[in-house]
C-alpha cells in the first residue's frame, strides 16, 4: 500500500486507471481503507502464481505492473511468477520490480517467520 500512495500522489493530476490487487481479500479491505482519499481504483484479488485469465483479469491490458516486496515470496517466479505478469502486459509494456537485492540477516530474522517468505523454489 505505501507504494502505491506514492505513485497515486505522483500521478495526481494525470487520468490513470489502477489496479491494486493482494492474494488476500483482508489486505485489500485494508488498501481501500488507506487509499479512501483517491479516485478511482480498482481493488482486485490476484494470486500470481495461478493464470491471471482465471482469475478474471484481461490478456495484454496493463502498460505498467508495479510489483513492490512482493514477488520474492512466490514459489516458482521463473516458470510461473513472469510468464504470468507477461501475460497481463501489454506490448511494450513494463515491469517495475522492487526487491531486496542482498541477503541479510536482520531481514531473514524479522520476516522470516512469516508465511511465504520461504517458499521460492528456484
């Protein structure tokens, strides 16, 4: 959420549509509740790690995926996680990703203990 409500008051006096999606519908009630003072959202649930087409979500309709400390707790990303954004993409499309890039301890010791920060396979 914090991500998004920088980029929502960077794109304040733009015309965008958004999508915020979380593979919980309790966090999705907590973003709308944190983002009440914006326009024009759209809150939908989305488990990437299962095809998005199923989930109700258009082929080839998004210009940018913003994916925020988010991906590294997928099980598979290069074989399931990737193709599935790509598949949300629209041509020329991009992939904002943000992530950890260097292992640390203290990180591990706080946030490992939750689920899914162990579960990536390759």
């Amino acid at each position: 959420g914090a991500t998004t409500q920088q980029v929502l008051k960077a794109c304040n006096s733009r015309q965008i549509t958004y999508t915020f999606t979380d593979v919980s519908p309790f966090f999705l009630e907590k973003a709308r509740d944190n983002l009440a003072e914006f326009s024009g959202l759209e809150y939908k649930v989305l488990d990437i790690e299962k095809d998005p087409k199923l989930q109700g979500f258009c082929c080839h309709s998004y210009d940018l995926i913003i994916a925020a400390n988010v991906l590294h707790s997928t099980a598979n990303l290069q074989e399931e996680t990737l193709p599935h954004i790509q598949s949300l993409l629209r041509p020329g499309g991009h992939l904002l990703l943000l992530e950890l890039t260097q292992q640390s301890s203290w990180i591990d010791l706080i946030f490992g203990v939750t689920q899914g920060w162990w579960r990536f396979s390759d």
